[in-house]
C-alpha cells in the first residue's frame, strides 16, 4: 500500500537524520510553497521560454464571438493532481524541500459527481536540494536519501553555485523542479488512463495543458505566464464577455510535436474584476479544426460552470468535477503527511 510505505519511509528519514545525528535546523512550521507560488512556476505551463508562431484557424478579423451551445461533446472523465512542497530544513543559505504529489482521474457518475477510475490514483515523493553545495552536512543528507533510493532532484541545473547565496531565488527554482515533477506525474497517471480507458473514446478534461496521445482530450490550462495573443487581438481577448470564446489556432508548443489547437474562453463575466477574471485557454488535438466541434467542446466546458466550486478561491476558473478530485487528493495528502513537525 503506498501510504504505508510512503508513512515507513518518512519515519526512517527522521530516524536517519537523528542516528547519523545531522546538523540540520528542522523547519517546523514550514507552509507549503504553494501558498506563495499560486500561480505556477514560470514556463511550467508552456514548457517554453519563447511565444510560438500561431496560425487562424477561423476568422481572425473577427476574433471575439458567442459560444454556439446547441450542442456539446460527452465529457465523462477527468484529470487533475494536488501537490504539497515543503521546506523540511534550512541549508546554510537555501532551503531542504520535500515535493509531494498525488494525481488521478475522476469518472462522472450518472447520478453523481463522480468517484476515481480504478487503477488510476498515484502518489510521488522527492526531495529538491543541491548536488554540490559547501554544506558538509547537505551532502551527507543527500548521501544518506541516495542510500535509500529515494528520488532527489537538483534545482541548481546547469547553474553555478553562487546561486546558492540567494535564499529567494533558490526558492522559486526548487519550486519550478516541483512543478516540473508534478507535470511529469500527471503525465504518468495519463498515459496510465489512456492504457486502461482510452479506446472507449470519452472525453477528458485535463488541468493544466494538453498531454498528446488522445483525440478526445481537453486541457483546460488556468494559469499561464504568457499569452499567444498580441495587439488588438489580445485586447479584444481582456474584453471578451462571459460565454464567449476566442477564434481558434493552431501552434507548435515544442520543436518536432504535434500541432495543437487552442483558443481563450470566458467561463465567468469580468465586468469590474482583473480581465483574466474566468479566463482559460483550452487545448485539444490539431485534428480538431472545424467551429462545430470546437463550439461543442466549449459548450460542454460552460456546462461543467455549475454547482460553483465556492469553497475555492479560484472558482471562476474551476470545473466542480475538477474541484471535487482535488478535494479527494488533497485528503489523500494529508493523510500521507500527517505527524511530520513541517506538515501543513
């Protein structure tokens, strides 16, 4: 069972720590990274520092128009993951961080909001720290977590070791590594889904963006440090009303991949509110190219609006069944985390 194992593990590496008797100042109420990188880490979402060509699918003189809902695809099922990124200790002048991630796929019921796909839950734990650094006691650390298998990431990468000086910036690189490993988590969950439910053919929603392999998948990307709309095109995008979308296109995210359709849609009206207020960019397969089937998938995304996720501070931008699992994953973290001095 992987809490058991996941439960043993934590308590041998506390263990550890006191018996090789580290020096390493414990953070005891340390909060999760989360709380202050809600929006991401910078290129998690793009897997890219630069904007990529894009090309009109549909009319670009007239990029603003009405979500055509007199039909809409069968959405049944959906993916999405809950993470917890905690600094466990103090290095001389950067933080000692553990990454956890649970991810699965919710499956609508026909009376209900749904229960996990049978196979699917999956649960993820690294630690993030330097591979060289000057701490004698960071490297026996690591040593002792290499001993045990456990997985360790470097958030240094191809810089130098004078980043290490700047307890900020070690921050916001070891949190990048986590959201790289939690995209790399979803991805296995994903594919796992695709293995065991794919060839029926439903459709799912996936949090974040487009993961190749399937025609009927939908990514539903939230949070974006960058637009693909310039000039009057993107302010026509920030004025965009409620239950409206954007002309579609089609772009290349990475070199070699597969083309990629996409477009903005406005899930809630932001009038008098920031104007990225329920804004998402979906992405589906570059087969999808017809404004039948792209106003059917958009349609069937405004439908998912209600019951409002309110218990959430994102709810304008969040599906209920997306909610619901995050909810399930959430629990399931804490579960796994419970009795460590740095949960939160």
């Amino acid at each position: 069972m992987v809490t058991a194992s996941y439960a043993a593990r934590q308590l041998a590496v506390q263990r550890q720590v006191n018996r090789y008797g580290l020096d390493l100042r414990v953070i005891r109420a340390g909060e999760p990274l989360e709380l202050t990188y809600a929006n991401g880490g910078a290129g998690v979402d793009d897997g890219t520092s630069n904007r990529p060509e894009i090309e009109w699918i549909e009319d670009a003189q007239r990029v603003v128009r009405p979500v055509d809902r007199t039909e809409t695809v069968p959405i049944r099922d959906f993916l999405d993951g809950a993470q917890r990124t905690i600094p466990r200790f103090v290095g001389t002048t950067f933080p000692v961080v553990e990454s956890i991630c649970a991810a699965a796929v919710l499956e609508r019921e026909p009376h209900g909001v749904g229960q996990v796909c049978a196979g699917t839950m999956d649960f993820q734990a690294i630690w993030i720290l330097p591979h060289n650094c000057g701490d004698g006691e960071i490297r026996r650390f690591r040593a002792m977590l290499e001993e045990q298998g456990i997985e360790i990431r470097d958030p240094l990468g191809d810089a130098g070791p004078e980043l290490l000086d700047d307890y900020s910036t070690m921050e916001q690189r070891i949190y990048a590594v986590a959201m790289e490993a939690r995209a790399e988590h979803e991805e296995r969950v994903y594919r796992k889904w695709c293995e065991l439910y794919g060839d029926a053919g439903d459709w799912i929603v996936l949090d974040g963006r487009l993961r190749s392999g399937n025609s009927t998948a939908i990514g539903l990307v939230k949070s974006f440090s960058r637009h693909y709309l310039t000039g009057p095109s993107a302010a026509e995008l920030y004025r965009m009303p409620e239950a409206h979308r954007t002309a579609a296109f089609r772009m290349f995210k990475r070199a070699g991949g597969d083309p990629i359709t996409a477009w903005y849609l406005r899930l809630r009206d932001a009038s008098g509110l920031d104007p990225r207020h329920g804004l998402v960019r979906i992405e589906v397969s570059g087969e999808i190219d017809s404004a039948t089937e792209i106003d059917a998938i958009s349609a069937a995304l405004l439908a998912e609006r209600s019951p409002r996720a309110t218990g959430d501070d994102r709810w304008a931008t969040l599906l209920y069944p997306i909610y619901h699992l995050e909810q399930a994953l959430k629990r399931y973290l804490d579960a796994n985390t419970r009795g460590w001095d740095a949960a939160s």
